[in-house]
C-alpha cells in the first residue's frame, strides 16, 4: 500500500509537471508515414494578406502531396515576442521572419538558421543585391520577399492649403515648408518618438546624408563611431527639432496604435507629414473608420539632402523581411521558401499590396501609385542602408535609439548620441 | 500493537522510548499511520510544491545565474563576466533615477494617498445619503484592469485633443505645452495621480472594514463623555485602525516598489526616463535590448531592495501587531 500511495503522488506530480512544462513537446517537422509538417509563422494576420498566404500553402499542398503547411498569422509584436521564446527554448518555427543585421548574426552564431546558399542558388541570384542584408561571411541565411524605403508620407491637400507646389529636395526647402504649414496653422510632421524608433529614423537618415558610405558600412563591422559625421547627424536633427515641426506631446506618442499616434495623427488629417516606412499605407487604412487611410491625399518623398553632406542624396535608409528556414526545419521548408520567392507568388503578393516585392518579375504588380513611387526609390537607390538598430543588433541599436530619444526631448546632445553608441558597442566586444 | 510497531521501526531503545513518550501524549494509532500521513501529505502539498518550483523558484534561480552571465537570451549561456552587470546597472543614471522615482512613489503613496484613504473612508462610515453609491463609486477605478485604465487616461491625457486639456482651456487656463505626460518634469507627478485615483479606492476598502471592527461601545460612551464627532475619530477610530493602516502601507509600499503597468502604458519610462522604474529599467534592458544579464541583475536588486524594506518594515512597524495578538 505504501508504495502505491507513493507512486500515486509520483504520478499527480508528473501529471503537473506535464500539465505545464510540457506543452511546449516538440510537434514541428513531425515525419511519420511520408507526411512532413512545417511550421510557419507569418505577421500577416489581416485580410488580404492572412487568405491570401492560406491560399499559397494549399496551392503548395496541393502541388506537393505528403507536405502540411501549419500557419500561425500573428500581430507582429506578438509574432517578435513569440519569436524570442522560441529561440531561448529552441523550439523554433521551421519557417520563420528575419529582419537581418546584427538579430541574424546572432541568430547564425547560435547555429539556429540554415544556410540555404546552394539550395536555393536560382532564387538569390534573381533577387540580386538585396539579398546582401541576409548574407554573411558569403553565406545566405534568408531569402527577403519585402524590402522597403522610409520616407516621408504627406498629405497632400493640406500641403496645397499652404501653399506648397512640390516637395521639398533639402533641409532648408523643408524648413521653409515648415513655416508654410504652421502659418496655415498646420501642424507639420507626427513622430511617435514614445517608440523611440520612429524618433531614431531621423538620426539614422541624416547619418546617411551626412557619412560618406563607406565609413557607415565600416561602422557596421567595426563598431566605430568616431567619425565627426555622426556627430553632425545629430546637429542636424537639432536644427530639425529646433524649427518646432512637431505635434504636441511628441515625446510619448505612439507610433502606430490608435487615432492618436502618429500615423493616426496623419491619417486623420491632423498633420502634414510623418516619416515612415512603406507599410505606412496599409497601417493608415486600419487606423480609419473609412478603411482609406488618406486614400488619393497621399504623396510621398524621400528624406531631403542635407547641406555639405557627404552622403548621396539617393541613398535610402531602408529593411525588409526575409524567410528563413530554422536549421532543423526538413527540406521541404526551404522548397517551399523558394516557392514563396516565386514570380506567381510575389506578384500576387504585389497585387494585394502585402509589401514591396523583391522579385524584379513582381515590380509590375505593384498597383498603389504611392507604393510605385516608393519602390522606384528604391530601386534606384545606390545604397540601402539598414536600420542601424537592426544592424547593430538589440544592444546597441537599443542604447543608440535611447540616447536619440533623449536628443529629442532636450536631454542629450550630439556627442551624446555618438558617446552613448559607442559604449555600448564596447560593452559588445 | 503500537508498542510492537514502534519497536520494529526503531533501532535504538532511547529512541524509542521518546517515541513512545510521544505517542502516548497523541491518541495511539494503528502500524504505518506515520508513514501514511506523511504520503497523504506528500500527495497533497506535491502539486502546489511543483507549481511553485517551475514558477517561483526556477525563475528566481535562473535570473540570479543570468545575471553573472552576458547572455542575448538564446544559445549557450557561457559568458561569465563576474559582477561586471551588477557594476553596471548600478552605475547606470538610468536605473539610478529608476530607484529614486520608486522611493518617490512609495513616500508620496503613504504621505497624500494616506490621509486621503483615511479621510473618505472616515466620511464615508458615517450614515449619509447615498452611502452605498458611493462606496461603489469610489471603488470602481480599483476593479478596473490595470491596462484599460492606464489606456483611457493616456486618452484623457493627450494634449490638445484629450479630455483634460479641454476642461483646462475652458476654464481659461493654459494647459502645459507638450501635454502631462510629454512634459518630463510633469510625467511623474502625473503618473502618481493616476495611480492615486486607481488605487485609493483599496485603501477606502480595507479603511472601512477596519471601522467595522471598532466596538459600536466605544463611540457611545465617547458620545456620552461629551465627546465631538472629530475627538472620536481622533482617539478612537484612528488608533484602533492602526494595524490596517500598517498593513495598508505595506501593501502600497511593495506594489509601489514593483510599479510598471501603469507607467508602461502612460509613458513607457519617457519622457527622457523621467518615469523608468526599476520594473520598466529591466524590461527594457531585457526584452527589449536582449541585454538578459543586465536585466537579470536589475531584478536581482529590485527583489534584495523589496526584501530588506518588507524585512525592516516587518522587524519595526508590523511586530506590534503580530506580537499584540500573541
């Protein structure tokens, strides 16, 4: 009887063990009797986008009997939180989003994403230098199927209310223009610098204007921001914030979330501009009752020259997503990443207006004249340079956005912004 | 029979005889009742044990050994660098001004929310019309969930098109520039006032119920004695409710210590950090920066501060009323 009693309480906690640490059993790649599984997770968790990739993996299905392709559309922040679980427990999705830069470095240091270079040789050679944010030491880590510029959205109504004939090409252009609007009593540009990112993007694009290219793509490896150009990247964002372009309360605005951040506050028409990526559209559109955005009142321009710059004026500050395929993923999720990369696929995905195709074949499908304006910039920019936290990885990148975020508040200088960077990209090494 | 079995299950007879001693004083019991007690409770307690230890004490444990280690919270965790985190966060302005607004929120609390609580839980005991509304009323903003309060304020806050600058301009002021929250020497103040109008109602609660436990007795003869309605609370109600304000104290210190919902969603620590608190320092370090050992080590010192006050706090104020009730 004792040690039935006792075998009773081994099995209850077992059970309980089971209960909660055990949910997380490994159900991906399950191969049993020719069936293969992929787990894919995608951010794309609203119409058209979520049918639209439901319908490519029956497609795919349908086309490749034996395969099983287990979506999970998710929000993004909640696929990146998720995504982080994932690779601290190494659980991770066979087919996955990176965003490239410093995350995949650590990513591959880690020996989690496969190298798909000679596997998937015809589709990176299509894609051409795009797919250079997702290679390294030569090697190709993920195929990207959206690769965006940042620029600066506006509506153009209010822009002709105050008087402005064409976008402005340089700083001084854009300070005048400024004026303009806040004599019309326009609020110029929204920046939902609460996120500290949309703040950072400022920084980050006069850093491209005002660094030659070679020191910004040095910087990446070596970590050295000693450079002055940096420093007068931050002057220049000063000079920015000293004209007072921004809407009321800037600092704790929200990027994205609700009528009242910042891109609610454009789509709303109550402000001129704001600068962000190319999904600013489609972000617009679920921020209005209409499900427009700012429909045929939007316009487009890339961020202006800034004076004695040693940047091109054509470079863009830019990222993208990618496929990756998680090292322990069966083959089959690299077969059907390469399908995702497909003409048929990237065009529909252009046609629903899902992102910028990497595919040169899908450069027809995108309809959208603002995208079109966005992909042409992109397209001929000479250099794409990388978010620079997305480059520097979550540590440094995440020092430099804060030390920015106080720049804007008053709180830090230049040489701060440059100082704080470098620290942390000490502390790294 | 027990006599039998104690001496099979013992080896020595000193031993034994302490046994039997024991038993003798308890209602004898039949052979391996011992045995099966312990199992019974092994079996009981198991569950609860294992529950605590996967979500308790594992991840205290593994945010101490994280916080000796440089770790991007995943891959191997073999970077040992010492105290260096403890070294840093420490000298981090950061999570300095994080601790001192913490200390801010936890004097603040007691001093203004407090008197407040006291004086509202006070009126509210006495029997006025409409007592019942308003006990709800004042209770209602501590049901609500943390984040969907935190929303509608920082919707009521925003400035030029939020609630509360409207109400400021109509009455013909000039609300501040950049909003409330935007204002870095306003965001903190703001936040507090927030929590102030969330968590005063739990105050007023356990207030009240404290009144209720003071003998109706007391106040008549009081009354009687000639006493005004301010003398009774003064030297009768208050000082019976001593052991609730204490508790009370407690209880607002520890969550103004552990504060971060609120803040998250009202400010997210900005304007310029000035409201981080240790809670949003290492969320932002940890999730957000991957910088998991600094985070670690940020917990580690928020849990030894919370400790040591919870400690002192129970050694200096609550052992009068441990000690009274013994």
């Amino acid at each position: 009887m004792r040690s039935k009693t006792r075998s009773a309480a081994l099995a209850v906690l077992c059970a309980s063990v089971l209960t909660f640490a055990a949910c997380g059993s490994d159900d991906s790649s399950k191969e049993s009797g020719g069936d293969t599984t992929i787990t894919w997770w995608h951010n794309s968790n609203n119409e058209p986008g979520m049918g639209y990739y439901e319908q490519v993996a029956k497609d795919y299905e349908a086309d490749h009997p034996g395969v099983k392709i287990e979506i999970s559309a998710m929000a993004h922040e909640d696929m990146v939180d998720k995504l982080d679980a994932a690779f601290q427990s190494g659980d991770i999705p066979d087919i996955y989003m990176e965003r490239g830069g410093g995350e995949l470095a650590d990513h591959v240091e880690a020996g989690m994403v496969k190298d798909i270079s000679d596997s998937a040789s015809e589709e990176i050679d299509k894609i051409g230098g795009s797919v250079g944010g997702w290679q390294i030491d030569g090697k190709t880590y993920a195929l990207p199927f959206s690769l965006g510029v940042v620029g600066l959205w506006y509506n153009t109504d209010l822009f002709e209310q105050a008087g402005i004939t064409a976008p402005p090409t340089t700083m001084a252009e854009w300070s005048d223009d400024i004026a303009k609007l806040k004599d019309a009593g326009i609020t110029p540009i929204s920046v939902g610098a609460g996120d500290k990112w949309p703040a950072a993007h400022y920084w980050y694009y006069t850093a491209l204007r005002s660094c030659p290219e070679d020191v910004l793509t040095d910087a990446v490896t070596s970590l050295d921001f000693s450079d002055p150009c940096f420093v007068k990247a931050g002057e220049v964002v000063e000079d920015l914030l000293g004209t007072d372009p921004f809407n009321k309360g800037f600092l704790t605005t929200k990027a994205q979330e609700g009528a009242t951040s910042a891109s609610g506050l454009l789509a709303t028409g109550k402000v001129a501009m704001e600068m962000q990526g190319h999904w600013e559209p489609g972000v617009m559109q679920g921020l209005t009752d209409d499900g427009k955005g700012l429909g045929d009142k939007t316009g487009w321009f890339p961020f202006p020259a800034v004076e004695d710059g040693q940047g091109d004026p054509a470079d863009a500050l830019g990222g993208g997503d990618a496929w990756a395929v998680s090292e322990e993923a069966p083959d089959e999720a690299v077969d059907f990443v390469k399908y995702l990369l497909s003409d048929e696929v990237q065009q529909g995905f252009a046609e629903n207006d899902m992102g910028l195709p990497t595919n040169p074949a899908a450069n027809d499908s995108v309809s959208d004249p603002a995208l079109a304006g966005v992909l042409k910039a992109r397209d001929d920019a000479p250099y794409v340079q990388l978010y620079f936290d997305t480059a520097f990885g979550a540590s440094v990148g995440g020092a430099m956005n804060d030390e920015i975020a106080l720049l804007f508040a008053g709180e830090a200088s230049p040489q701060d912004v440059v100082d704080a960077t470098q620290q942390a990209a000490d502390a790294e090494q | 029979m027990t006599d039998q079995g104690v001496a099979t299950s013992t080896a020595s007879a000193p031993l034994g005889e302490a046994t039997r001693r024991h038993q003798r004083r308890v209602a004898p019991r039949p052979v391996g009742a011992g045995w099966r007690q312990r199992l019974e409770i092994a079996f009981f307690v198991t569950p609860a044990l294992a529950l605590m230890a996967i979500f308790v004490v594992w991840p205290v444990v593994s945010a101490v050994r994280m916080s000796f280690y440089r770790w991007k919270g995943f891959g191997p965790m073999d970077d040992f660098i010492g105290i260096d985190n403890y070294r840093y966060v420490l000298t981090d302005e950061v999570f300095t001004g994080a601790v001192t607004h913490n200390f801010i929120i936890v004097f603040a609390s007691i001093l203004i929310q407090l008197p407040l609580g006291l004086a509202v839980a006070l009126l509210l005991d006495r029997k006025i019309r409409g007592r019942g509304a308003l006990r709800t009323i004042v209770f209602v903003p501590y049901v609500l969930a943390e984040v969907i309060a935190g929303v509608v304020w920082y919707q009521l806050l925003q400035p030029e098109s939020g609630v509360i600058d409207g109400l400021i301009r109509a009455v013909g002021l000039t609300p501040p520039d950049q909003g409330f929250l935007g204002t870095p020497d306003l965001a903190l103040a703001t936040v507090f006032v927030v929590l102030t109008w969330k968590y005063l109602g739990l105050a007023i609660l356990l207030f009240l119920a404290g009144l209720q436990g003071v003998p109706t007795d007391l106040y008549e003869a009081a009354q009687l004695d000639g006493a005004s309605w301010w003398q009774v609370q003064r030297r009768i109600a208050i000082p019976l409710l001593g052991p609730t304000i204490r508790t009370w104290c407690f209880l607002s210190m520890i969550g103004s210590l552990q504060l971060f919902d609120m803040v998250w969603i009202l400010t997210g620590g900005g304007p310029a950090n000035a409201t981080t608190t240790m809670a949003t320092y290492l969320v932002n370090q940890g999730t957000g920066r991957h910088n998991y050992g600094i985070a670690g080590a940020a917990s580690v010192i928020l849990f030894a501060i919370g400790f040591v006050m919870a400690l002192v706090y129970q050694v200096f104020v609550l052992r009068r009323d441990t000690a009274a009730e013994r």
